[in-house]
C-alpha cells in the first residue's frame, strides 16, 4: 500500500495514473489528533476506460442493388458500448478480391444509407 494523497479535503478523489487492465484496490482511513483509525478496504477493481467499442450492426439487408450504387439498411448494435452511435462507416469489396475498401463514412446514425 502507498499513499495517493494525504491532503484530501472532501469525499471523493479522482486517482489518476492507473495502468488499463490492471486490478487495483484502495483503501480509505480516517485521522484525527489522537491518530489513523481502521482502513475501508474496497473490493478489486479493473481498470479499464468507460467505454467500450460497439457491437455489430445486425439485421443487414442489402436492399437495391445497381451497376452504380447499391441501398444498404442495418438494425444499430445491440450493444453501443455506453457512447452512442455516431456514424457508421461503410465498406465493400468485389467477391474475387480480399481487399475491404471504404465506400462511404456516414455523417449520422441513420440505419440507410445509398453507396456509390
């Protein structure tokens, strides 16, 4: 155990300099004049961010499809990882080709969109 800060005023303190997925656990003692009473201990934590990526877009359908364009729609991911959605990005390939290339950013969460 080591000290975060000794100097701590209020009931809640940001530690900052944690290394992500590392397990931690922190423990809290109180002083008064006489001295440090009997330490809170919390259980063990991972650290890791608040978010995490989203899940797969489900439901694809590809809807039209044209010599120069094709209408995709899709149901958004079950799981948007705690940060919603803000744009999909969009990519096709030919079916002899193993290369994926981005055909279009979207610029909303719309489930529809038209590819070039």
């Amino acid at each position: 155990w080591f000290p975060v800060d000794t100097t701590v005023t209020k009931f809640s303190l940001k530690v900052t300099q944690l290394m992500e997925d590392h397990e931690y656990q922190f423990r809290i003692r109180g002083r008064n004049k006489i001295g440090l009473g009997e330490p809170f201990v919390s259980k063990p934590k991972i650290a890791k961010r608040p978010y995490d990526l989203p899940g797969p877009p489900s439901a694809h359908i590809v809807h039209t499809v044209f010599p120069d364009n094709a209408t995709l729609i899709w149901q958004p991911p079950e799981s948007d990882g705690g940060s919603e959605i803000q744009r999909y990005f969009l990519e096709k390939k030919d079916i002899n080709s193993i290369k994926w290339v981005r055909a279009v950013e979207t610029i909303s969460s719309d489930t529809r969109y038209n590819v070039p």
